[in-house]
C-alpha cells in the first residue's frame, strides 16, 4: 500500500506492474491539509460535457478507482474498458456513491467529450464512471502525478505503456495502491474493498 506521498514521487509503470495486487496493511489517515496540494486541482471536461476540478470534485473524501486510455486504441484499450465495465457490474449500486471510476484520455487533441460518450455509450458504461478529456499539458501532469509513466523515455512515449494499470485510492485514509486492468474483476474489486473503509463491500447487486 502507498500513500500519496509516494504516488506523487512518481511510480512509473513499470514499478506499478509489480506493486499489482500487493496489498500491505493499511495506513493511518493522515492530516487532510497535506492532500490538496498533493493532487493538481486541475480543469478537466467529462464525457458528459460538465467542467470539474480533478482534486475538488473528483478525489476529495472518495474512494477511486482511475486508468487511462484512449478511444482511437484498438490494443489494450478496448480490452482494459470491457474488463473494467464488469468490476462496475460487480460494484452495482456502490459506483457513484461509495466508489468512483475515472478514465482519462491519453490523446486529449482527439478526444472530446463527444468522442468519450460515444466510446462509453459502446462500452456500456453506466453512472457513475466518468471519461475525462482536458488540455494536454494538464492531462501529462496528471499522467505523471499518478504514476503512469516509464522512466525510459522511449517506453514513457509509447501511449500503451501507460493504459494498463488501475490506480485505486480512498482519499479520506490517503490509502493508494494498484491492480492491472486486466486482472479478473473480482481481483478488481477486492482491491477497492481494501482501501474502502466502509462495511459496504457486497457484489452483484445492480442499480435500480
């Protein structure tokens, strides 16, 4: 388990591919005046054409599960959405309420917020599971931020490298970890659990 503070350190992926389904006990929360500054509060635009602040509306007092892609991927991408559409089967009604998930575009010039509804519309995406597009450099923060990047800059440029984790965070313990995107959804979701402190960790119960 890691703290944002070493999140912010940078993982890169690499590092994250081995941290995948490590699971160490939790942490102690930590002052919520150090996390604001730990995330950038940056501007970004949901698939549902809405402005929100990353940190403000997106992270603060949540427990989240965040990966990044991009609609024009025929790789990894389509594969990684269609995995992470059955961990929100499984998490039912919890997603949008005790548990948030989040995918950013790795290729912003392309991806609108029409392109990502259209890409989440294909994909079945329900409430509750926001796609973010915003402007490059904010998105290249974030990518970095989160620990979505390789130090060998020659991988680090090859978008793929970049789409196959899931970072999992609760903000209000400050307890992040990893999981890949393409473990079994079950696998997923008992990682959320982990960092969810709340008694609300049953599956297979839909919205309705």
């Amino acid at each position: 388990m890691h703290t944002r503070r070493a999140l912010v350190a940078g993982l890169g992926v690499a590092t994250l591919a081995g941290l995948a389904g490590a699971m160490a006990e939790p942490e102690r929360a930590r002052h919520s005046g150090t996390r604001a500054a730990a995330l950038p509060n940056i501007p970004l635009l949901t698939h549902e054409g809405q402005t929100v602040r990353f940190y403000d509306d997106l992270i603060r007092g949540k427990v989240v599960a965040i990966n990044m892609m991009y609609a024009e991927c025929e790789g990894i991408c389509p594969i990684t959405t269609s995995n992470l559409a059955r961990v929100q089967a499984l998490l039912g009604a919890r997603v949008g309420r005790d548990v948030f998930l989040y995918s950013l575009t790795l290729q912003p010039e392309l991806d609108t917020p029409q392109r990502l509804q259209e890409y989440a519309a294909m994909h079945g995406v329900q409430p509750g599971w926001l796609f973010l597009t915003g402007a490059r450099a904010d998105l290249e923060q974030l990518r970095y931020r989160l620990g979505f990047f390789d130090p060998n800059p020659v991988v680090d440029g090859d978008k793929a490298t970049h789409t196959g984790m899931v970072r999992i965070g609760n903000d209000v313990y400050d307890r992040w970890t990893s999981a890949s995107a393409l473990a079994a959804p079950e696998q997923i979701v008992a990682t959320i659990n982990h960092v969810d402190r709340s008694s609300r960790h049953t599956v297979g119960h839909s919205k309705g």
